[in-house]
C-alpha cells in the first residue's frame, strides 16, 4: 500500500511541476513533451525546439514556449479544407465578374 501512496504522490508532484513551473529541464521537458530524452537532445542539436543554455551545457526550456512549440504545425481537418477551398474558389468568382 505504501508503495502505491508514494507513486500516487510521484504523480501529484508531477502534474504539479507541469502546471506551475515555468523553467522546466531536460528530464522535465522531455516527460512534459512526452518523447524520450534523446530525442529531445535530438531536437535541441538540430535548433528544432526552443530551448536556452546558460552556461553553455544543460538545456532548459521554457513551458509555455514548448506549448507553443507543440501547437505550431496545426493540421486542418477536412471540414475546415473544405471551407477554405469554398472560400477562395468564391473569391476567384468574385474577382472575374
């Protein structure tokens, strides 16, 4: 029982750290990511993935520029392609007439 106390509070701390900090390290940044370390080493090399170097070796990372980070290449859903191509192919109508 107490070991699963102590993974319930794990959690809790967790979620905790996600929610408020706003500096997060490798190990933070990559369990907030959900990717593993080494691919967000990978990233981090490749200047793929905003991140700051202090002192010129460990990495941190901003939380909500990860957020913004995650949420920039957005996929259209087909409804929303739709309405754009309905959209622009009115507009070309528009501008003949």
């Amino acid at each position: 029982m107490s070991e699963e106390l102590k993974q319930v509070a794990d959690l809790i701390t967790a979620n905790t750290i996600f929610t408020t900090k706003e500096v997060l390290t490798s190990d933070e940044a990559a369990k907030y990511l959900g990717i593993s370390k080494s691919y967000l080493y990978k990233l981090t090399m490749r200047q793929l993935i905003p991140h700051y170097k202090p002192l010129g070796k460990m990495c941190y990372f901003n939380r909500q520029e990860l957020e913004a980070w995650l949420q920039a290449n957005r996929v259209f859903t087909s409804e929303e392609i739709e309405q754009k191509a309905q959209a622009y192919c009115l507009q070309k109508k528009g501008g003949k007439a």
